[in-house]
C-alpha cells in the first residue's frame, strides 16, 4: 500500500532468525530519510523500530502491533575514497554488497560475523564482532561517523569525538536511540580474496584453549569449532582455524591470477518442508563425527576463499529452515579471561544435557570499549545454536546465572529468553544508556519486542 510521503506499508508477520517468536507489525518502506523522519515523528502508541535483513536470532528487530521500518530501502554507496578505504554507505546497505564492491578494489569490511547478509546499520545496532576482536575490536570501532534519526524526527550528525554520548548509545543501543540513516566506515587494505588458514584439530577442551591463548596474537583471525555432543576424555574437541589475508604474491603462486577476485555464490533455499526434530541428537552426533574426523590433524598456510572462512553457512540461503517450524535460539556469553572455567562447565553441562548443537564456536575477544551496551569485553565468547526443546530454558538460566557470577554478559542481538533482572547485571552501564537514551527519545518513540521482554526502556 502506498503512503503520502515517499513510503509504502505492508502488514507482516516478522520474525527473528531463529523463528522462534513471530509477532505481527505495520512495515513501512521509506524512498527517502526525509520520508523515514516523518514516519518516526507521527509515531505513537506501540513504538517503531528499523529492521535490516533480519538476522538478529531473536525479537530485537520486531514490534507486535507497532511500526518497523525496513533499513535495506535505504541503501547504497553515497561516497567512496577508494585511496584510503573510506566509504558513506546507506544504513541498510549490506556487507555483502560492501564486499562485492570493494574487495575487488583492495578493501575489505574492518569486521565480519559469521555472516555477510548484515545491514551497515544493524551491524552499528548490535556493535557487531567477528573472528578477529582481538586485533580489530568491533565494528562500531571503524564507524567515523553516522546520521541518526531521533524521537522528534531530527537528523543528527553523530561522531565518536563530537557527539560521544549518543555514539556510545547508539552503538550496541539495539535500534533504540534513533534510525541510522548513513554511516562513513573506515575498511581494511587487503592485495588478495584469500585467507591462509592454519588449522589445528584438537583432542579436548584444553587443548584448543591452550593454543588459542598461546597463538592468537600470531593471526589476525582465529576460531574454534566445538563438537558439543562428545563427552569424556573428548569433550570438547575441537577444530580451530586462525588466519591472515593471504599476499597477491601467495594467490598467484597458487594459480590465481587474479588476487581480488571475489564473486560468492549461494544455492537456492531449501524448502519450508523440514520438520522440527530432523536435527536430533542423533543426526547432529553423525554430523559432528563426519565434520571432527574430515578435518586434518594440523595443516599450515591453506588459502580458503572469504565465503568459506567467513561465511560458510551463507552458501544456503535461508538455512534455517533446517529447523523446522518450533525453529531455535542461539545462546552466546562472554566471560573474562580469569574465568575460562565456565566455558568449560557450560561446554560440560550442555554435553551431558542430550542437547543438540552441530554449530558452536569458541573465539576469543580484546578489550572492550565505552559503548554503553556493547557486548565484547576481554575474554571467552562461546556461541551456538540449539533446538528448541522441552527444558532448555531451564538448564540456560542457570547457566546465564554462572556467567553473571564471573562478571560476563549473554550477547542482545542473539538473545530470545533470558531474565530480565539479569541484564543490569551483564550490562552496568545500562543506566548511563537509558538517560541518554531519554535525551534523544523524550516520548519514547522507539521500542522493540526485546525492549520490552527485557524492560530496557
């Protein structure tokens, strides 16, 4: 349906990526940031919220019975200094498109998550992070500046040094200060599209800690897969792949003739037919014994294109569909380095639990930074995905408790059920949040289902 401004509305049923809890919206498709501003400023009632490609796992992009604005309408490169690697993009502008313009430039995206098929403006939302936190930190971090649409409908002009309490807020705010309209990103200088990958299969839980403490700062990406199901003297084990931008010189001493060649291919969504319960324990035990043993006991300088290092999963589109219907949440916590010994109890305690997880990953973080509700802070991250099962919900809250305990935080973008009363806990700079928060949002335009479940504002 068309609207008077510059915009369209649809009614939608949205849901995160995990699909666990689709809530009914107004979407509305702005052709302009005039148009969005408007639409923000005639807001009322349940709120609005902008939406990018939908990949947070659970309700932070949804809002039942309210507006939400879709991001990818506005897209596109506005500026680009190809010599330094500086480039004004629309918020919902993806990495995907970033990388497909720029990498055969010689420029790369500073920061990745495990997906490419991320808004500009989502990944500033959720301050995202990727494999490399260590060494780069989090994407924000590169975002010299951005505009922002607040709750009467101005369009400020924010940067980390001339407005440092709204970009604080804004970056890992959830979507809740405002509507980023366009964001100026500093990239990473690259001579090829390949990675050389070191890769080490370890036998324990130990093992792939040691040598993650011990070798990480050698690469500038490092990774570990966990195979969740093995018990025992196994549990634990692990594939861990750390890594670095591979020179024009190694890609053409490999045959590649072109270094910055880049064009990603993705095959067709599976359908919509699978049912829930397909990944059982048993399927995803099969799977991680086939993917365990596949892998070399320890190989060196193997050069892996972007999209199998980054973005394996993104090679089917849609993959969540291999949930089912009843869908799944992803649980990811951080925990300081001293306290490497929870990782180990939840490692213990989801392995001995029947849960089924064939995706959990072990990466470590760098020092954290002054956004107010940032998630990465120095330490442990472990992420992965799990079916929704009877009695889940149980065994992550006590779990949510131990992290709480060693002073760690469960990650906002991906979360779908933990306990409100423990977000002050994981994020103690909530407060400073809300004030601002308040300040650019006096009538509390902007709400989400997350905003909500977890009394944010």
């Amino acid at each position: 349906m068309s609207g008077p401004a510059g915009f369209e509305t649809t009614e939608e049923l949205l849901a995160g990526w995990g699909r666990t809890a689709p809530t009914h919206a107004t979407v509305v498709h702005p052709h302009t940031a005039e148009a969005a501003a408007e639409v923000v400023s005639a807001a009322n009632g349940r709120g609005i919220v902008a939406r990018g490609l939908g990949r947070g796992y659970g309700d932070c992009a949804q809002n039942a019975g309210g507006t939400v604005l879709d991001g990818p309408a506005l897209s596109g490169m506005i500026d680009l200094d190809w010599e330094r690697g500086i480039v004004r993009v629309g918020a919902g502008t993806s990495l995907d498109d970033l990388m497909r313009w720029l990498v055969p430039l010689g420029w790369f995206v500073p920061v990745t998550p495990g997906t490419r098929m991320v808004t500009v403006g989502g990944a500033i939302a959720a301050d995202i992070h990727g494999k490399n936190h260590h060494v780069k930190g989090s994407f924000a971090e590169h975002v010299l500046g951005l505009r922002l649409i607040d709750g009467t409908g101005e369009v400020r002009e924010v940067t980390p040094d001339g407005d440092p309490e709204v970009f604080r807020a804004t970056a890992g705010g959830m979507g809740l200060t405002g509507v980023i309209v366009d964001a100026t990103v500093r990239m990473t200088p690259i001579t090829s599209s390949l990675i050389s990958v070191d890769t080490d299969r370890t036998a324990d839980l130990d093992e792939v800690m040691r040598l993650m403490v011990e070798g990480d700062a050698d690469y500038e990406y490092s990774v570990a897969w966990i195979d969740l199901i093995a018990t025992g003297r196994n549990m634990g084990r692990s594939i861990l792949q750390r890594g670095r931008f591979a020179s024009a010189d190694q890609a053409r001493a490999a045959g590649h003739a072109d270094p910055l060649r880049y064009s990603p291919k993705q095959l067709p969504s599976p359908p919509d037919l699978f049912p829930s319960g397909l990944l059982n324990r048993l399927t995803v035990r099969a799977f991680n014994e086939l993917w365990y043993r596949k892998a070399p006991t320890i190989r060196r300088d193997e050069l892996q294109t972007i999209e199998q290092f980054f973005h394996p999963l993104d090679m089917i589109a849609e993959w969540n569909r291999i949930y089912g219907p009843r869908g799944f949440l992803q649980w990811q916590f951080v925990v300081p380095d001293e306290a490497g010994e929870v990782v180990r109890t939840a490692v213990e305690r989801l392995s001995g639990s029947g849960v089924s997880s064939f995706l959990a990953v072990l990466k470590r973080f760098g020092p954290g930074n002054e956004h107010y509700l940032s998630f990465p802070r120095q330490g442990w991250t472990l992420a992965l995905d799990i079916p929704v099962l009877p009695g889940l919900d149980r065994l992550l809250d006590e779990l949510d408790e131990l992290v709480v305990e060693a002073g760690g935080a469960v990650y906002l973008a991906k979360d779908s059920r933990v306990r409100p009363e423990l977000v002050p806990l994981m994020y103690p700079q909530l407060d400073r949040w809300r004030e601002v928060r308040s300040r650019l949002d006096p009538e509390g335009r902007f709400r989400s289902d997350l905003a909500r479940r977890l009394r944010l504002c």
